[in-house]
C-alpha cells in the first residue's frame, strides 16, 4: 500500500509522467557521490563502446552496422532480467525503501516529440547521456549542443500546455 | 598491468557495453530508488537556472540532485576514458558507411566525431547553426516532450515492460532514419560539405 502511495505522489509532481526519483528518504552525501560514481562508470562505457560517436549513429540509422542495435538490445535485455529479479525477490534499496519501478501513460508526446528528438539524434550524433560524455572526451564545441538542448527543454515547458499531449 | 591497460585501451564489444549500461537500471534503483533516466538532467538544469516561474519547472530539483551528479560522472568518465584508456588505433567505421559519408562530402575519419562538422570555426556558421545548435535544440525539445530520451524511455521504460515507451523508441528511430536516409544529403548539399 505505502508502495503505491509513493509512486502517485511522485507521478503529481510531473506532469509529463518522469517519475525519476521514487525515494521520498534525504540522500547522505556518501549516497549522493554513489550517483557520480556510477555516471562516471557510464560515460567510461559511452566512450570506450564508441556509443558517443557520430560514426556509430549514422551506421546504425543506415542500417549498416550492427554495434549500437547490441548494445541498446543487449542493456533492454540486462534491464528486464534485472528489473524482474528486483520484484521477485521484493529487493529493497539501500535506504531500505521498496523499490518503485515508475510508470509512463501513454501520451501524444511519447510518439511527436520522440519522433522530433529522432530528427535531432541523427543530426547531432547524441542523445542526451551521450552529448555529457563528448563534452567530457574533448569534444567542447557540443556545449553549445548541450545548451541548445537546454533551450529546447525550457521552451517545451514553457509553451507546454500548447502542444497536443 | 599493462597487458590489462592495453585491453582496456581497445573498443568495447557491444556484448559488454550493453549489458553494463543495462545494470545502470537495477543499480540506480538498488542505491536509491532511483529511475535511470538523463534527459530530466535538462529538466533539472532549467529548474534551477531559468526556472522564471513556468510551472513545469517549478518543482524541488534539489531533490533529483543525483540526476545531475550522474551526468557530472558521465561527462568525467568520458576525460578519464579518452586519458587513461584511449584507443591507439585509427577509428574503424563500417566500409559502406564511409562511402556514404564520404559522398556526402565526410573526409576525416580518424576520430570518433566528424572534424569537418564539430569544431569551433563552424559554430556562427550554417553547418554549427544545423548540426549544433537546431540538432541540439530537437534534442532538449523532443525528449522532453516524450518524457525520456534513449536511456529513460528504450532502456528503462522498455525493461519494465511499458508499451508507451516502446512507441517511443520506434518513433525516436522513426525521426532518425527519416533524417539520416532522406533529409541529411540535401541538408549538407546546402550547407557547402
């Protein structure tokens, strides 16, 4: 019951169904610097899979290489097997809190802005976890991507409520 | 040691990528409950810099302080992997993709981004207007209209199970094949490539 309780309250507070945080618990400091331990991790991943890599996007939206459909099929494949363990086994956090897998209902957003961010994930070779990992890697002229993302971000919660959802 | 370094130093195959980004999923929810999920770093990041009392973004970003740690680490692993685990050899890219780029007007192969295309001297030009700051500009627009980007939506929202994240992720490859098969040509043909 408490379970559910947390899940809905978080999904209040968003109204575009991003439910990313379901701990209700204050963070030590030691938990907080787990978080960048763990992003460090992925950017680590991002560069050394090539995934950041304007290359490796323009093969996969050619179809001509295989790579980056492994690597998205094989982390859904790794995510699913893990998620499911995590609910039948009623694993908890470390804070001891249960674990909340947050839902997404449908809107029309998911299919018009996804196929909108598609346009731009071709263009600028990055979706968002890869534009931080370029910028780390050197390639400094993509916060000027990062930025732009930045506006796109603002000027869809600013206008949101015009655009069909 | 070395020996290690060196196969460090090598790309990684997809099936050791993969699965490692895949455990981001169990690990961010074992440590805290937490949603994998990076494009609410842009939320956040608006949140608590131009918040200008939209109420999208009038909400406690100081509470989704991880988000912005994990991206913090992803842009520092990024540093420490092209300084302590750089790749020696030349960038390899699939032989029918380079001669695609490469009729498009794409010399420079060697490295992982497209000199030609990201570099300062472009930026107050048509090909930094087009490539960073419009392509960039999609990005934040579109994800946050989705309500997740690749992370959040194809790898979290598809691992557990959510159809609307999987509409997503076909439309967000929807959009890229649409802009890499049909629009990317005559979009460089204009830019002068």
């Amino acid at each position: 019951m408490a379970k559910k309780t947390t899940s809905t309250a978080a999904q209040d507070r968003y109204s575009d169904g991003m439910v990313p945080n379901s701990s209700r618990k204050k963070e030590s400091v030691g938990t907080l610097l787990t978080y960048l331990v763990l992003g460090t991790l992925f950017g680590i991943i991002f560069v050394k899979a090539e995934i950041i890599s304007w290359f490796r996007i323009q093969e996969m939206f050619r179809l001509q290489s295989f790579h980056m459909y492994g690597v998205i099929g094989s982390a859904v494949l790794t995510g699913m097997i893990s998620i499911q363990v995590i609910k039948r086994f009623r694993l908890k956090s470390l804070q001891g809190e249960t674990v909340v897998i947050p839902t997404k209902p449908f809107r029309k957003g998911q299919p018009i802005g996804g196929f909108i961010f598609g346009l731009g994930w071709a263009i600028t070779g990055a979706c968002p976890g890869p534009l931080f990992a370029q910028i780390g890697s050197g390639y400094t002229v993509v916060l000027v991507t990062l930025i732009s993302a930045l506006a796109g971000t603002w000027v869809y919660g600013r206008f949101e409520k015009y655009f069909p959802n | 040691m070395q020996s290690f370094i060196d196969w460090l130093s090598q790309p990684w195959p997809w099936y050791i990528a993969g699965p490692l980004i895949g455990l981001t999923v169990p690990a961010l929810l074992l440590v805290g409950n937490k949603a994998f999920g990076i494009s609410s770093s842009l939320r956040h990041i608006c949140a608590a810099c131009i918040p200008a009392g939209i109420p999208f973004f009038t909400y406690d970003w100081k509470k989704e302080i991880w988000n912005l740690l994990f991206v913090l680490g992803t842009a520092l692993g990024g540093f420490m992997a092209v300084t302590f685990m750089g790749n020696p050899e030349p960038f390899a890219i699939a032989a029918s993709t380079k001669a695609d780029l490469t009729a498009l007007g794409i010399t420079n192969f060697s490295e992982m981004m497209p000199s030609e295309i990201f570099s300062w001297e472009n930026l107050f030009t048509g090909k930094g207007i087009s490539f960073f700051v419009i392509g960039g500009f999609l990005v934040g627009f579109g994800t946050r209209y989705a309500g997740g980007c690749t992370s959040g939506h194809a790898i979290m929202g598809i691992s557990s199970l959510q159809w609307p994240s999987l509409v997503a992720t076909i439309c967000f490859m929807l959009g890229g094949f649409l802009m890499t098969q049909f629009l990317l040509s005559p979009l460089m043909q204009i830019l002068g490539f």
